[in-house]
C-alpha cells in the first residue's frame, strides 16, 4: 500500500483529509451496515425522542441525547478510539462555532506545510469540515482504520460529549468551544429549517430547554468538557465562542501556545496570526466555492452554505421575547450553579 508521504501529501500532520481520502478510500473497506446490525437491539431499547424537525430520532444514552444513527458510534469510541499524544480534537455542539474553529485549528497547525496566506492554501477549495475527519461519521461507519494511516499529529472533530469519548483526556490534546445556547437555539433553528422551512422557533426552542437535543443537554455537554478543563488545563482549551469574535488573533495565539505551536518571532514579524484570522474569516470564508456549492453529508441534505448565515453573538434578541431569554438564562444557571461557569 502507498504511503501518503509517496502520493505527495506531507509526511507530518495534521492533511486535510479530504486529499488523505483519494489514497485511503482506495484501499480500506468499511461495513457500517454491519456495526449497526451489532447494536441494533441495545439501541432499539433505549428511551427516544424526535429531533425538533422531525427527521432524525434521538436515542437517550449513558444520559445523552444521541442520534440513534450514532449510537452505535459512541459505543465504538467508548471501546475502540485509542488517541496519540500529539493528537488534537476539536469539540463543540453543533451550532457554537465548529466550523469556525476547525478552520482556525487547521491553519494553525498545518502553517508550516501550508502557509496561510498562500493562494493554493487547502481552506481555499475545501469547506473546513473537509479537512478534519469527523470521529463519529468514522465510527459509525466501521471506518476508523482510516484514522491509523494519518500522520502525526492528527486533528479531528467531534460533536459527543466527553464521556463518549473517555480516552482522550487524558491522552491527547482537546479543544472545545462552547456559545451562548441562547444564540445556539437560534443557529440550531436557522441550520434545521433548510430541512423543514415551516418549522416554528418555538419548537427548537422547547427542545433547547427540555435538553433533548442532538449530542445534549447542552449544559451537561458543556460541563464535561468545563470540568476536564479545569481539572487538566494542559490537555483541554475551554474556549468561548463570544470572546473568539472579540479577538481571534488573542485566542489563535493561546491555541497555538496549547498545542504546543507557540509562534515564533519570526512568524510575528511577517504576520501569520493576522494571515489564519484572515484566510478563517467569516467573510472570507463564505465567499468561496467550496463553501457556496455542495452538501454536508450524503445523509444529511443540507447545503455547505448553511454554515454559514450570520456568525454573528446576540442575534437570539431578534427571535426572542425577554421572557422566553429569561426562561432559558434561568435553566442553565441552574444547572451550572457551583461549578464556576456562567453565560452571564
């Protein structure tokens, strides 16, 4: 079998692995009919719920809201996921700011390999969703062999919560950003009406606040990533979406710092934090083809452009009454009083 060093492909972390594919999806075959058929009766007995469009039915597991698409997924990386040192994962519930920080997260490890302000740069014909693999969409699908053949250090995302993937803190390096869940249930109801147009914010809304939402309750998703955080500062960056809008360049260069990519003095001079800010850029990003064209996933229907509609923090007062914002404020300060973190 070719090494992706021999298909022109750096031989050091992290490649966008939608390029490591073209050499990997040559050689590897994977069964998920077959992991599905593996957990079809434990999954079938677990309490479910639809998602607030309707579509895609949850599958409460180990007290997480999880597509029943995707149980099995958890599962397998419960068991099976063994993290190298140097790995980095990008978390996040949907909707908080997961495209964004793959992007950031990308550009700024792969700097060496590909400069960010070159023009044949991989975030410039690929959406950033297409540079990391996606743990679950690996797992759930038998594919996770895939994931040995990449170079060191890899980089990948994920939308489980902690506790589906136990292993890797402490075994490698995880960064997680959390929003607003207020702006959340906004992005969430905006993103599911490309699939159902008629549904009512009422209805995410209501499902925000009950918790029974893809990968949630959100606070208790937050939480476990919050707690591992400050328990082991060294292996998880806590990071909020709000305070990456503010100043990205501040917190590209605490990420860089954490996974151990500190710029240099030279890297200073010529600019390269402001070149990732600029090249992961709402603006920037949403005016190019690999982002206007396309779908997310062949199971999931839904435009690359949704992705990007707004980016912005707040927007929830232009969906909310104060006393529905009131509701929820209310709901998750309660269920984070005493653990140090707030959304105040």
């Amino acid at each position: 079998m070719p090494t992706l060093a021999s298909m022109a492909i750096p031989e050091e972390g992290p490649v966008p692995f939608e390029d490591a594919l073209v050499v990997i999806g040559t050689y590897l075959v994977s069964s998920p009919q077959q992991r599905e058929e593996e957990h079809a009766d434990l999954v079938a007995t677990l309490p479910s719920a639809l998602e607030a469009n309707g579509v895609k039915k949850l599958r409460l597991y180990q007290g997480f809201w999880i597509r029943d698409i995707h149980v099995p997924a958890a599962i397998a990386l419960q068991r099976q996921f063994e993290p190298r040192p140097d790995d980095v994962i990008v978390a996040s519930l949907p909707k908080c700011g997961t495209t964004w920080l793959n992007a950031l997260t990308f550009a700024t490890m792969a700097r060496k390999a590909y400069p960010p302000a070159s023009a044949d740069h991989p975030l410039r014909r690929l959406n950033p969703h297409q540079c990391l693999p996606f743990l679950e969409g690996l797992f759930k699908g038998g594919r996770e062999a895939e994931l040995e053949l990449l170079p060191s250090p890899r980089l990948m995302n994920t939308h489980m919560p902690l506790p589906m993937v136990p292993s890797a803190v402490p075994g490698c390096r995880v960064v997680y950003v959390c929003r607003d869940p207020k702006d959340m249930a906004v992005s969430a109801w905006h993103f599911l009406r490309r699939l159902q147009p008629d549904l009512a914010f009422a209805v995410v809304f209501e499902s925000v606040c009950d918790g029974a939402v893809a990968f949630g309750p959100v606070w208790d998703h937050v939480l476990s990533y919050w707690r591992a955080s400050t328990a082991m500062p060294d292996k998880v960056l806590f990071l909020r979406y709000e305070e990456l809008l503010r100043d990205p360049a501040k917190n590209v260069r605490k990420l860089a710092r954490f996974i151990g990519m500190p710029f240099s003095a030279a890297e200073d001079e010529a600019g390269t934090v402001d070149s990732i800010v600029q090249l992961c850029s709402f603006g920037h990003l949403k005016g190019l083809d690999a982002n206007k064209t396309g779908h997310l996933d062949p199971l999931l229907p839904v435009p690359r452009d949704a992705l990007f509609r707004n980016g912005a923090s707040g927007d929830w007062v232009n969906h909310m009454m104060p006393e529905m914002a009131s509701h929820l404020d209310k709901i998750v300060a309660d269920k984070m009083r005493g653990t140090g973190l707030t959304f105040q």
